[in-house]
C-alpha cells in the first residue's frame, strides 16, 4: 500500500494537485510502482486531514491520466508501464525547468548567465 507518510502538504498550490504530483514523483522514482494499491478515498482524507472530496478529484484526475484505476466499492491501483513513466518524468522534468527559466527571467537573468551558472554547477 502507498503510504503518504512523506507528504508535507503547503499552501502553494492547492492540495489534490499536491497529491497527484506526489504519486507521479514517486511512480518516476520508484517508491510507486505498477499495481501498487492506493489508501481509500476516506482513509487518505484522514491522514492527510482534509475534505474527502479533495482526495476523489486527485483519484478522478489520476484515473483520467490513465495512471490509476479504480472500481466502485473496490480498491484503487496503479496501472503504469514503461511508456507511461518515461511521459511522466518528462511531463515533470518539463514543469521543474519551466519553473526555473521563469524564476531566472524574473531576476533578471539572461539565457546566457542561466547556461553559464547551469555548466557551472552540473558537476
């Protein structure tokens, strides 16, 4: 069962968006996996200590992604293959580095500085 013990929600964003993000880092990091059982809607709720119907939108977005199933009455599971994780990373790696070249562009940061300070500090 995934645990969401590691999940320190903030009011950046809003919370089920926080939620499906979690899962797809932990499906391209490894610690979710193919078939992995979800809480339930209400144990999740629960834990995390909000409204139950934050957790069935991150559940119904998922599931609209293709990246979990779930079944009326029955459990929730991760159903991702190969293909599904290497979008997912790249959907990740895409939005981290869009957010970056943002916060560079908003400092006042050039291509070339931002290229420079990259070769920089890659090693």
């Amino acid at each position: 069962m995934i645990t969401f013990e590691n999940l320190v929600l903030d009011a950046d964003s809003p919370i089920y968006l926080q939620i499906i993000r979690y899962i797809k880092w932990g499906i391209v990091a490894g610690t979710i996996k193919n078939q992995d059982e979800l809480p339930s809607r209400r144990v999740l709720s629960a834990v995390l200590g909000v409204n139950p119907n934050t957790v069935q939108k991150a559940y119904r977005l998922l599931e609209e992604e293709h990246i979990i199933q779930s079944h009326s009455g029955a459990k929730s599971y991760v159903v991702v293959d190969e293909r599904q994780v290497a979008q997912i990373h790249a959907q990740l790696l895409e939005g981290e580095i869009k957010s970056l070249i943002h916060a560079m562009q908003q400092m006042g940061i050039s291509k070339q500085e931002a290229l420079s300070l990259l070769d920089k500090l890659w090693d």
